[in-house]
DNA sequence: CCGCTACATCCGCACAACCGGATATCCGGA
DNA sequence: TCCGGATATCCGGTTGTGCGGATGTAGCGG
C-alpha cells in the first residue's frame, strides 16, 4: 500500500475524524452550522455541563474546525468549514441505507 | 436542541463515525474502494497481524460499511457503500484547507 | 474423510478518552 | 481598580478501545 495514503490518512484520522468520534462534538458541529453560538448556549441546547462542552470545542477548536471570536464577556464560536457538515450528511445518507438494509433482512428472516 | 437530531446523530456516531475513529480501518475502506480484497492481501499491505485486520473488519462489519463474500477457502471482503469514500474525500478536503491555514499562521508569525 | 489454509475470536494488558465538580483565568463595566 | 459573569483548565476516577499472540472454527482440495 502506498506510503504516502497512510501518512496522509493518519493525519486525516488525527486532525479529523478523531474530533468527530464523539456524538456531543457532532452535535457541537451542527448547532454551529446553524448559526455561531456561545459557549453557554451550547452547554444549554445540549444538556451537558459546561466543562464538557469546552472541553470538547478545545478538540474542534485545536483541530480549526471551528473559530472562536470574542463578543463583549463572551467567545463565540463559528464553524470554520461547511463541507464537514456536508460530510456528516453524507455520512447520515449511508447509515440510512445501512439501516434500511438491516430492516429489510429483519423481515426476511421473520 | 431537537431531541429527534440527538438521536439521529447518536445512531450516526454508534454506527459510522466511531468505525471511522482508527486510522487503520480508514486504510481498509480505501482499499476496499479500489477493489475488493482477501484478509490476508489486507494484512500484507497494511502491514498489521491477521487479527488485527480481522478485527478491524468486525467492527466494519458490523455497521454494515463492508460486505463478504466466501471466495473458495477466503472471504473476500467489499466496500458496501462508495459514498463512505466521497465523505472521506470530502473530509481530506477540509483537512488540506485546515492546515494550509495553519501554514498560513506558521509564516506569518516567523 | 482428513489435513491444511484462511479466517475469526479469545485473552490479558496498556493506553487513551470522557466525565463533571472544583478551581483558575480573562475581560468589560461600574 | 475591583467585581462578576463567561470560559478555560485541572483533577481523580472510570470506561472504552486497540494490540497481537494464542487458540478456535470452517470449508476446500486431495
């Protein structure tokens, strides 16, 4: 195998997918695709305290999938790049297919 | 936040996201994207230990990402859906603009 | 029918990641 | 300058995940 893919899908897997291997930064990810958002908003709309999220917009923050820019007391935080939305939609169309598969079999075998 | 996303998007991280969480499997479903392979051809080329391939092709298994096929005494292991390769394109793209930006920085902070 | 190849799974271990309360830091306004 | 709200980081503990050698299992070919 080409030495050159690994090395550019280790740094893939570092920098990207990685940050999307949690279903809160997901969440973080689309609620920002929206529109930006403060941190305490997140924490609100997601339920989670607020150490978790920022802990969590660190990871997206240190990979640059998303930007922070100060607003009066506050940091807001934009998404740095659509097509990761675009990805994750994506990536939704195939699990459907996945799912509807496996629904499909469920009733084969029923 | 709409309680019917956080379930979506807990399916999508349980059945795709986290199977896209490791580096090696990512090399797998390239590989599966150019031609289907036996576990051993993948073995070889990735340079990893049988069992650590076959247990990586579990977890795609699993989430229904690649299909088998008994290939006289093999299994011969295919890529179930190719727009799992365009999400990853699509996440390599916004990888290379991330760090040409980060370049970007580098120089204009020496 | 048997042995052999190809593959799957088991096992014990090591490391990485997450959690959330507590604490530190930063900044704007009074 | 000092207070308070908003974020960031620290901490201890727990869980999850990957590893790879060893061991099971399946099915083809002789």
């Amino acid at each position: 195998m080409d030495a050159q893919l690994k090395r550019e899908v280790n740094l893939l897997h570092a920098n990207v997918c990685q940050a999307l291997a949690d279903p809160t930064r997901i969440l973080i990810l689309y609620a920002l695709g929206e529109a930006p958002r403060h941190v305490s908003e997140l924490a609100d709309s997601l339920e989670a305290p607020q150490s978790t999220v920022s802990r969590h917009l660190k990871v997206l923050r240190d990979r640059r999938l998303v930007t922070t820019a100060r607003d009066g007391a506050g940091v807001l935080y934009s998404l740095a790049d659509a097509r990761v939305i675009d990805a994750l939609d994506l990536l939704r169309a195939v699990l459907m297919s996945a799912l509807s598969e496996q629904g499909e079999l469920a009733r084969r075998l029923s």
